[in-house]
C-alpha cells in the first residue's frame, strides 16, 4: 500500500471519528426520547384496550362500563389492595407451595412475567387446613 493511501485512511478514520462524536452526544438524547415515546404508546394502548374490553362487557354502554370501573375501585379500596404489600404476610407460603405448586418462570418476549400454575398437583384440602381461603386470596391478590 503506497503512502498516499494511508494518509488517506488515517484521514477518513479521523473525520469518522469527529462524526461518531458529534453523533454521540445526541444519541442518548434521542434514545431516551425514543424510550418514552414507546412507553408512552404502549401506556396509551393498554388503556384503550382496556377500555375497549369494558365496552365491549358492557355492548359499549359508557354508564355501565363506568359503574363497573367504579365497583372496582370500591372493591380494590375495601380489600385493601393499594396497601397489601406493606400490610400482608404471607407466613405460610412454604407449606402452601407445596399443596399448589405455583411460580414465575422468567419473561415471554415482551418481558412480562410467565406464571406457571401445576394444576395437576393441587391438593385443596391441605391448603385449606394450611391457610383460609381469605389469606390464600390475598395472597393472590398481593402476587
């Protein structure tokens, strides 16, 4: 390779290097402006959604889907649902696991979590005497 030839390599790497710079600096900008947008979008559409699901429970009836909105927020502030993280132990839940095998198995593609239920091996009666069925709810309810 002759001399020329170098010099102009070293030339074009270094004015690639002022550009990838110049760009660096606005990429993090960009990615996060990206980032909100997506959670904004997805925000939008899970609402949307589930409004839609309301609607369509309802033959899209705005009175009965925002009476049945209402129900449950009434319900989820009579159980308490906003605080059972703080408020709820689940003290039995190892002997519980072992009549309901019950837990997460990583992500599915979009992230969310895969819960796996081995219904086959519930035992109802030796839950029962392990817990109520009042705790064992809000043990559901907390997960």
């Amino acid at each position: 390779m002759s001399e020329s030839n170098i010099d102009s390599i070293e030339i074009s790497g270094s004015n690639d290097k002022r550009r990838d710079a110049e760009n660096s600096e606005d990429e993090p900008k960009h990615r996060r402006m990206r980032s909100l947008w997506k959670k904004a979008l997805h925000t939008s559409t899970r609402l949307m959604h589930s409004l839609k699901n309301r609607g369509s429970t309802r033959k899209f009836d705005f009175e009965k889907a925002a009476q049945m909105w209402e129900e449950m927020l009434q319900w989820r502030n009579e159980f308490g649902t906003d605080t059972i993280l703080e408020d709820f132990e689940f003290h039995e839940l190892e002997e519980v696991l072992q009549y309901y095998p019950q837990g997460y198995h990583g992500v599915d593609k979009d992230g969310r979590p895969v819960y796996i239920e081995l219904l086959g091996k519930v035992e109802p009666d030796k839950i029962v005497q392990a817990t109520t069925m009042e705790r064992y709810i809000k043990y559901h309810v907390q997960e």
